[in-house]
C-alpha cells in the first residue's frame, strides 16, 4: 500500500472538505455522493491511478464536485474551487477538456460506455493502461450501461474496473436496480468482488486483487449517501437538502492540513508528466471503376475497403449489421476477446453502447467509426450528442436512409432522423450522392479534429451524376447540373439518393433550371451570403425523402416527407410518397406561375 490507511483517512477528509467547499460556495450541488464516494475516489488517485497512463471517468457525473475536488488535490490544473457551476467556471457535471476529467458526463449509464472504450481502445493500442469508473445505482438502471458491461464480458476486458457506489437510494428512494446486481455482473463475464466502501483498506486491497484478474472487474462498495449529514442515508441526500449551517460545519470538520499535505505529495509526482499529441494522416485511396447505378452504402464499402487496403489506422464496426452497412469490407479484421490485433468489431445489437464505446475509444486516441441503419440513430442519440458537446471525431456510418428502404416497412424507414441530426450542434451530416461526395465525406470525417460526423447512405442503387471538376466540396453544396440559360429561374436542391431526381424535374422543366447537390447543409450555411446568392438563384425547391420544415431555411417550396411511410417495394413507396418526376414538375410549375 503506498499510502496507509491512517494517510488515506486524512486524504480523504480533505478531499471532501474541499468538494463541500466548491458546493457552499455554489450553494448548489450533490452533497450525498462527495460525503458517501469520497474514499472509494481518495484510494484511486492516492494508490492506482498513473497519471498520463490509466483513466478516470466518474459516469456518477452529478459527483462532479468530488471529481474536481480530487483532481485539485492531485496537481491537476482544474481552476479554482470557487468558480463551481458558475459561468465561465467549473460546470455542474463534468466536462471533457478540463485537465484530468476524461469524458464529459452527467447522462446516466454513459461513463459506464465511454470506460469500456477506454478499456477496449488499450488493449487495441497494447499498452498497460488501466480503467477506472465510479457509478452509481442510477447508471446501473440504464440500459446503455447493461450493454456496455455485456460487450466488455465478451471482450474480458481484464484492464477496467468498475466501482459501483452501492448505497442503495436514488433521487425518488429506494434505487430500482437489479434484486441481485452482482449476480448479473458475474452472469456477465465479470470478476465481482464486495467491500465496505468506508473502508480504506478493504478498497485498497481490492484494487490490488483486481490488477491479477483476467476478467474486468466490478467492485461492490457498499456506502452511505450523505454520511455524517443529517439526512444520511435518504433520498434528500442526493442534491443540497442540509442548510448553509450543517454544511459550514461538514467543511470545518474535514478540514485536513495533513491530508492536503499528503496530497501535495501526489501533486509532485504528477507534475513529470506530459501528455503527447499525435497528428494524423490519412493514406491515398481510390474508388476504381464505378457502374452506372450504385447505392452510396456500396460505394461507402468500396472506398473503406480502399483505405484499408492502403494501410489506414483505423478501427470500426457496426451493431450487428456489417454486411448490410457495408464496413465488414476486405481488410477487415476481426478483434476477439484472444486478440486484439484487428481493426473490426461486432458490438452485438447495442447500438446505444456502441456509441458510448466509441466515444472512449476516441476519447483514447482512436480513428474510430460504427455503422447502423438511420432509423436506428434513435438509440444512439444520446451518445451521439456527446460526442459533439466533447468535440470528438468518432464517425457514424448510417445507412438506409429513406422510405425507399421498401418492404420493411415505416418501422425501418427513416423520416425524422436525418434532420435532426443536422440539429445537433458540432456533428457535420454528409448524405453523398455519388463517389467523389462519398470520398470527400470519408475523408473529412476521419481528419475532424473537433467534431463528429454521420455519414448517410442509400440502401436503394440509382443512377450517378459526376460532380463537375473545379466545384469546392469544402463549400457544403455546389451546381451539378447548370441551367443551360443565361437567366436561372429556378434551384432545384437535392441530397444523396434524391439527385438524380432532381436533374430528371430539371430537364424535364427546361434550361432555365439548375441543380444543386448539397451533401452537406452545415457547410453550406458556414459560407458567406455571397456564394449562397450565387448557388440558390431564383425560385428554389428543395427535395429530400425526409420531413420538410428544415428545408424552408433556403428553399421557397419544398418536397419532403411529413408523415411515416409504408410497407411495399421502395421504388413504389418512394413514388407513392410524391418523389416522381411528374408530380414534382407539375408542383414546381404550379407555384412559380
């Protein structure tokens, strides 16, 4: 034990007394986590964690005071204490970017994900580092966390430890979790080990264990929320039920120049280390010959396969759905819990885990991507918002994208999902609609150094239009098909599958109209109003197999879906849904007369 009990103790107090301090000076916060996890969290940065080697991720993200608290401590340069969930200051849940704090979060059950992608991502990299992860009953009851732990129990991921504050109560009573928890954890293909999480040495002793086992590891540490407060042990506990009073006399009484002392000790050590950041680069790759007709989710396959081929570091794989997502491409290889020499993985049907998972691994370091079908995005959303609030690279590769997805009917068809991924703040949406849009969107999504990106695909094969040499992809949207008129009447904007569409209306409406693929709506409202002027002229339409409201931003009329679709055979929904040329033309006539 590098740190004695007696040490530990005193680290600890003074771990919660600067946490507490952080809350009154807020006069908001979670008291019960800081009072009842502040030993479990003390053992880990005092005895295991390496600073620039191992991991960290309080997924109990409302624990944020306590996680600051300890990082202070321990030399990290978090800011000051005072500035807690303040503006401009420490934010009430913890956010990647501030030093020490390894993911942003706060949505239950998505540290637990994030932790497994950290643990993934170094047996991948084969380095020795270690994950560690505080939860709470809370991340338990969520369901991404179930999957993540399923996927790292097929994985033994031996390198993560799980720390379970196990007080038995969450924000309505008593916690709704499992009758039997580490029943399920061992079910799971994990190494369960219980402890007294008041006890310095039974935690310490654990971790020790935990470093031999060849399975992950979840420690039980029984707790009490809220201990040595008035409201200990109750649901009040959880946020800030005790009075200015009660918590004044909570910091004088943990008050520890000893323990501050003893973690000036670990401040040291950690000051040597220096965190590296490495550029990356992608290999050239090329398409080859492409047929008339292609879906873009094949020509997506064709250009990873490429990459691939060309020597690209890049790892990837989809939820159960790579051969239909086409990512499972030659040059895939399998990793499996006996080797982690590859760059594929099956994530199981736990679309929401394999976002969270990625996340960490990305969060690691790792080029990463995961495919599903678009409609089923809706599961990953949470996950996918994080990645753009952290500003993390991760690459969702969604196919099927529109109600010509046929026969399976609504259920699979997506209507709502393209916008509103567009919606979300820092995440570049690419729907390509030929081979060059397919490359450039590969290509931009993998070199992100701040954003993530979806990549949105055609299950259904139509027929191609090259982009014309010299148009800037980099703008969002540019003419592929120019009006053969001196005065353009009218714009016709399309996406993806819906352009050859739209260059069908156009020829059939006459010269005067031109088309304008937009692959990317958030670059294009990135540029100056000047070249918007000069790519939407005239009366402008937009077409896209998905809700219209969006669209009304640049086009005077639009051709969407507002309804959900149907079961059939995709070219006759698509029809049956108003994408024809002739229900169009006679639209557009109709409304420019």
């Amino acid at each position: 034990m590098k740190y004695i009990s007696k040490d530990l103790k005193d680290m600890a107090s003074a771990v919660r007394a600067w946490a507490l301090y952080a809350i009154r000076t807020a006069a908001s916060g979670h008291v019960g986590i800081v009072l009842g996890a502040a030993d479990v969290v003390t053992v880990v940065f005092a005895n295991f964690l390496r600073r620039g080697r191992d991991r960290f991720v309080m997924s109990a993200g409302h624990g944020s005071a306590l996680l600051y608290s300890v990082l202070k401590l321990a030399g990290y340069n978090v800011g000051d204490m005072e500035s807690f969930r303040k503006i401009g200051g420490l934010p009430g849940h913890p956010e990647y970017g501030i030093d020490g704090v390894d993911a942003t979060t706060g949505p239950l059950g998505q540290g637990v994900g994030n932790a497994v992608g950290m643990a993934m991502a170094a047996k991948i990299q084969n380095t020795d580092s270690r994950v560690y992860c505080l939860c709470s009953d809370g991340d338990l009851m969520e369901g991404v966390a179930q999957e993540s732990i399923a996927f790292a129990g097929r994985y033994k991921l031996n390198n993560l430890v799980l720390l379970w504050d196990d007080n038995g109560v969450s924000i309505d009573g008593v916690a709704q979790t499992d009758i039997d928890v580490p029943a399920r954890m061992v079910a799971a293909g994990w190494r369960v080990m219980s402890v007294d999480g008041h006890d310095l040495v039974q935690i310490n002793r654990a971790l020790e264990n935990a470093k031999k086992s060849d399975l992950p590891v979840f420690v039980q540490c029984k707790t009490q929320i809220g201990r040595d407060s008035s409201v200990a042990g109750t649901r009040k506990a959880h946020g800030l039920a005790i009075n200015d009073s009660e918590l004044m006399q909570l910091v004088q009484k943990f008050i520890s120049p000893c323990g501050d002392n003893l973690w000036r000790n670990v401040a040291m050590e950690n000051l040597a280390v220096v965190s590296g950041n490495e550029q990356y680069a992608l290999p050239h790759a090329v398409l080859g010959d492409v047929p008339e007709k292609i879906s873009t989710r094949e020509l997506s396959g064709m250009y990873l396969g490429a990459l691939l081929g060309a020597g690209a570091d890049i790892v990837g794989g989809s939820a159960d759905l790579g051969d239909s997502t086409n990512v499972h491409v030659s040059g895939a290889r399998d990793i499996n819990a006996n080797d982690f020499v590859g760059n594929y993985i099956n994530f199981g049907v736990r679309e929401g885990a394999m976002a969270a998972i990625l996340n960490g691994m990305a969060l690691s370091g790792l080029r990463v991507f995961g495919s599903t079908f678009l409609v089923f995005s809706d599961y990953m959303r949470p996950a996918m918002r994080l990645s753009a609030l952290m500003g993390v690279p991760v690459v969702y590769v969604l196919t099927h994208d529109s109600v010509a997805v046929g026969e399976d009917g609504p259920t699979h068809q997506p209507v709502e999902q393209l916008p509103s991924l567009r919606m979300i703040p820092n995440m570049n949406v690419f729907r390509p609609c030929n081979g060059t849009e397919v490359i450039y969107a590969w290509r931009r999504a993998l070199t992100e150094k701040a954003r993530p990106s979806c990549i949105v695909l055609s299950r259904q094969k139509f027929k191609q239009y090259a982009t014309p040499l010299g148009a800037d992809l980099a703008c969002g949207a540019y003419i592929i098909r120019p009006a053969n008129s001196a005065r353009v009447r009218a714009t016709i904007i399309a996406t993806g599958s819906e352009v050859p569409l739209a260059v069908a209306v156009a020829e059939k409406l006459g010269d005067w109209v031109q088309v304008v693929s937009m692959p990317s709506v958030a670059d294009f409202r990135a540029q100056s109003p000047e070249y918007k002027q000069k790519i939407l002229r005239g009366f402008v339409v937009a077409i896209e197999a998905s809700v219209s409201a969006p669209w009304f931003e640049f086009a005077d009329a639009v051709v969407g879906i507002d309804r959900f679709g149907m079961s059939g055979d995709g070219n006759a929904v698509y029809s049956e849904l108003g994408f024809n040329v002739d229900a169009i033309v006679t639209d557009i006539l109709d409304k420019i007369r």
